[in-house]
C-alpha cells in the first residue's frame, strides 16, 4: 500500500513531507555554515583556523548524514537558531570584508558602497524570511536581484583576473565558435612558471593541454561570453537560477533562508570573480533536487547532467538511487541507466571529435597535477607535519567507503542525495591533494539544497499532506 501511494505521489508531483528529520537538516546548516568559515579564513588555501573550521565541519555532517536523530526530539527551534546566527554572521562578513580580490577597477567608494548594499541586504532577507506571504513573495526576488546586480560590479571591477581558469575558458569558447576543437587547443601559462602544471606541461610559454572540464560546462559557460563579453556571466545566472530553484522546491520560510545563506555565503561572489565552474553545477544539483520534490520522473535526468558537468560530479551517479523510496535493484538501475545516458548523450560528441586530446585533457592532465601543498585539504597538514607527499589514492579510498555508508545510511530523499554527495565530495576533497575555495563552494551549496529540499512541514502542512495523500489513493 505504502508503495503504491509513493508512486502516486510522485506522478502527481505532490511533496513528501516529513520524511527529513530535524536534526538532519539541523547537522546539514551546522556543517555548511561551518565549511563557510572555512573557505573565508584565506580565501580557500591552507590555515590552521581553516583546517580546524574543515574537521569540524567533515565531523558534523557526517554524524547527520550517517546517524540522523528524529523530528520530535528537538522541534525545530534549534534549526532557526542556527539559521539566524548564520544570516546574521554571513553578512556581517559580507559588510566587513573585501568580496573577491582582483577588484582592480573598483573604488574606495565603490567598496563603502558594497557594504551598505549587503547591510541593506540583510534587512530585506529577514522580511523575504520572516514576513508575510505576500511580502516575501516580493523581496526573495528582490535578494536574487541584488546578487545579480552584486556579481555584474564584481566582474566589471575585476575584468581580466589573474588565474588560468578565466584564460582557459575565454580562449576554448573562441576555438568552439570558430569550429576548432577546444580541447586540441594550448593557452598562454600566465603564471611564468610551471609548478602549478608540473614538468613538461609548459612549452614556449604556453601550457600544453586545452580546455580541462567535460564539454557540459563549455556549453553552460558560452552564452556568458558570446552575449556579454564574459563567460563569467553565465556563472553568475547560474547562481541565481540555483537559488530561486532552492528556494522554489519546496516554498517556505526554510527553504529561503537556505537560498538566502546560499546566495550571499561570504566568498560567494569570490567564486564568481574567479571563473571556476561550481555555480553552473549547483544550477543542476538544484533543478535535481527541484525535480525529486516536484516531478520526480526527471530527477535521474537532471542528475545526468550534473554528472556531466565535471570530473569529480560522478560520484554523485551511484548516489542517484537515494532520489526513490523504492529498494528494488531493478528500478535502481533504470535510474543509473537513465542518469547515465543522459551524461553520455552531452559528453559523446566531444570524445568523438577528437579522442586523444579529449581523454588526455579530462583524465591525463588531472592525473598528472603536482599536490599543492597550499590547498586546504588534511594531506597538505600532513606534508607540513612530517615533510613527506603523502599518496594520492587516500582520497578516492575514502571517497568509496563514504558512498557505501552513504547509500546504507543516508534518508532516500532528495535531501539525503545533496547531502550525502556532500559528504562524500567533502571527504574526496579533504583527503586528495589539492582543494581549494571553490570545490568546498560547492559542498556547502548542496548542503544548502538538501536544507531546503527536506525542510520539515509545519502541522498544518502536514494535515495538508495528509488531506492530499488521502485525495491521491
């Protein structure tokens, strides 16, 4: 009976309350806002305050993920509690300090200025927040307009920034529209040496090897460059789409406030100034969790193409069968079959196009990248407390243990697939040996998703639920 009212749920897009519980999401905002912290220290790189902000974070999320506690034992005061000290905290970070760090057109006033803006911000986030239906209805907007206008005055300030991300990416989309192979092509080494590319990599001044991300992310990116100059454009709408898709999942005042910490988490428009890719992945990982609550039937689909978007994207693809209730390993494998053809039917012509160069710029590049021991992952605190490189495949060891837990453990449930991706990314990236801002960008963004996917119903809502659950059997 249980399963057949699950499958008429789900075709008659009708939300499934109440499955998350409360202390669930509680460890879900706990570990993001933390991992927040950590990235804001030094800007993504090594520092024992952010190492210490990264373990904290790892150790919360897992205890949520693995061993999540009941609704009823904590209500969901404590939820609001660090919901609150989290808005509170993000924008007083925001007003503080500096939002990126190439800024080279903008002025000191136009700095002051950015202040009072996230200042206001924050103002207009507890009406989106805490008002009235109606009155929210018109300043959660009013949130994604400011983050657009925000993220527009940081690309124009900071036009041309000094990392090979922003090169890389303007000069594949050039070679894509003018019908070379961007994955056959070189690009200048900015940096002058080559310690970030390792030996041999860098030949007359430029780094032999073409664009380093499957094509998915080219083909998000180019519109950026193509209708505004900037590829950057197109990250920066990605962003906003991500957070109007959080906040439209599933409505209410959870939901946008995970939206809202989400969209103006402190290095959030430092990710956007500096090209990397994140926002376009978090677009997807949003219209997937969308799709669970919504529409169910597209959610493997919508994976799919998260999963095409980058490398490290697909250890998400066993993570798909946590989006249905069902247990049955054949439906499972409809899912991962229906995920996967979607990932190949976007990624195939590209390898076609020119086999070599593609699978040598993807998997051989990755491969062949020197550990950085600036990068805020625990191997660089090993390396720093015995001088020794420690091996590369911990992390990818890690990384399968944490998907089995994950798939034994973890609420099936859009909210239990953000999250427990994000554990697993979290630990690949903790134990690999280089991580930086932006990957943990993205872990605390599908924190924010499994947030607002699994926000628990009021009782109202959920007699609501039960008037419909009766309506659809």
């Amino acid at each position: 009976m249980s399963e057949r009212v699950g499958d008429v749920l789900r075709d008659k897009g009708i939300a499934d309350q109440g499955r998350d519980s409360v202390g669930f999401l509680l460890g879900c905002a706990i570990a993001a806002l933390t991992l927040g912290r950590a990235i804001q220290v030094a800007e993504g790189h090594f520092a024992p305050e952010a190492i210490a902000w990264l373990a904290v974070s790892l150790l919360v999320l897992g205890v949520a993920v693995l061993f999540p506690g009941p609704v009823e034992r904590f209500g969901d005061r404590p939820l609001w509690v660090i919901l609150g000290v989290g808005l509170a905290a993000q924008f007083a970070q925001l007003v503080t300090t500096v939002p990126a760090i190439y800024l080279t057109e903008a002025t000191a006033a136009e700095l002051d200025a950015f202040g009072w803006v996230m200042a206001g911000t924050a103002i207009v986030s507890l009406g989106a927040i805490f008002g009235a239906r109606s009155l929210a209805r018109i300043l959660f907007p009013l949130l994604i307009v400011i983050y657009l206008l925000a993220g527009v005055w940081i690309i124009r300030s900071s036009p041309d920034p000094p990392i090979d991300v922003h090169v890389v990416h303007q000069d594949s989309i050039d070679a894509l529209v003018a019908g070379r192979n961007p994955y056959e092509i070189t690009f200048p080494n900015i940096y002058g040496h080559e310690r970030f590319y390792g030996p041999g990599m860098v030949q007359d001044g430029r780094v032999q090897f073409g664009f380093q991300y499957p094509p998915l992310s080219l083909l998000l990116s180019a519109p950026g460059k193509l209708v505004a100059g900037d590829f950057r454009y197109a990250h920066l709408v990605a962003g906003a789409i991500a957070g109007a898709l959080i906040a439209g999942a599933r409505p209410g005042r959870v939901a946008t406030a995970a939206a809202t910490l989400f969209l103006f988490t402190p290095r959030t428009f430092f990710i956007i100034e500096q090209g990397w890719t994140e926002p376009l992945m978090l677009m997807l990982l949003a219209a997937v969790s969308f799709a669970a609550v919504r529409r169910w039937a597209f959610s493997p689909y919508m994976a799919g193409a998260l999963v095409a978007s980058k490398q490290y994207a697909v250890w998400f693809l066993p993570l798909v069968v946590l989006l249905r209730r069902t247990t049955s390993m054949r439906e499972a494998v409809k899912e991962l079959a229906r995920a996967l053809g979607v990932a190949l039917a976007v990624t195939l012509p590209f390898f076609l196009w020119g086999p070599r160069a593609f699978l040598y710029d993807l998997f051989t590049v990755q491969a062949r990248l020197p550990f950085r021991e600036e990068g805020l992952t625990f191997l660089s605190l090993w390396s720093r407390l015995t001088g020794d490189v420690p091996p590369s495949w911990i992390g990818w060891l890690i990384a399968a243990g944490a998907v089995a837990l994950v798939l034994l453990r973890a609420p099936r449930t859009a909210s239990g697939f953000g999250a427990g991706g994000a554990l697993v990314l979290a630990l690949f990236f903790a134990f690999n040996r280089s991580a930086f801002a932006n990957y943990y960008y993205f872990v605390l963004g599908s924190l924010w998703i499994a947030v607002a996917a699994g926000s628990v119903a009021s009782p109202r809502a959920r007699s609501q639920s039960g008037l419909r659950l009766d309506q659809a059997t």
